[in-house]
C-alpha cells in the first residue's frame, strides 16, 4: 500500500507536473492507495471554491483512509524523533513525524515531495515510493 502525502495531492491538485505528481497519476486506478485522516483535512482546508472541494472530496475518500494517531503511534513517533535528533536532524513538523511513523510501522510505501521525510529514509527505514 502507497500512502499519497498532502506535499503531493497540493501539486497534483494545483496543476503542477512533478516526479511525484507524475507518479501519482501512473498509480492511480492502477495501484492500492491510501490518504491518512490527517493528510485529508489539509489537503481539503486549502481548496476555496466549493467544486473543487467537492471533487477532490471525492477522488480522497475513495482512497484507503489510515488513521495516523493513536496512542502506539504517538509514543513511537517521540522515539523517531528523538533518535533523529542523536543524528544531528530536527524533524520542522510534529505531523511529519506521526505521518513517517505510521507508514514505518504498518509498511506502508509514502510518496511525498516534502524533504522533511528523508532523514526518516535515511536513518528509520521509510519506504519511499519513488524507489
């Protein structure tokens, strides 16, 4: 299973042609996909016009939906982030974090364009769907 950052969905949902939109756009319809709860509200809080939203609504929650929280994750999430930070990395976003953890923890593959995720390639073993 792929879970699709929100990184990604704002440029696919923006027009914007990158590795990682292009691959989205191949895995669509062909591959299992998952949305975490957490990356479906922000990526739905930015759209203004109410189609777009509803559009996007639509194409998102016929997605496999991962809760990315809970109490396991959390605690696990800490112990990434601080073990980063022995590795001389400071994880900007507490949601990063929890999104890494859930995809290291449950094997899911994460295709993202946020550079904040590849320390926990590098040292935690995050699968990046680009690989």
């Amino acid at each position: 299973m792929i879970l699709v950052d929100s990184s990604v969905w704002i440029d696919y949902f923006r027009g914007v042609s990158t590795l990682q939109t292009d691959r989205l756009d191949a895995l669509l319809g062909a591959e299992p996909l998952a949305i975490g709860d957490v990356i479906l509200t922000e990526v739905l809080q930015g759209f203004v016009h109410e189609r777009a939203f509803n559009q996007a609504l639509a194409l998102l929650t016929s997605l496999t939906l991962v809760e990315v929280g809970g109490q396991e994750i959390a605690i696990q999430a800490a112990r990434n982030f601080r073990t980063l930070r022995v590795h001389g990395v400071t994880v900007r976003k507490t949601i990063d974090t929890l999104i890494a953890t859930c995809c290291i923890e449950s094997g899911h593959a994460l295709l993202y364009s946020d550079r904040d995720f590849e320390p926990f390639v590098e040292h935690l073993g995050l699968q990046s769907a680009l690989a």
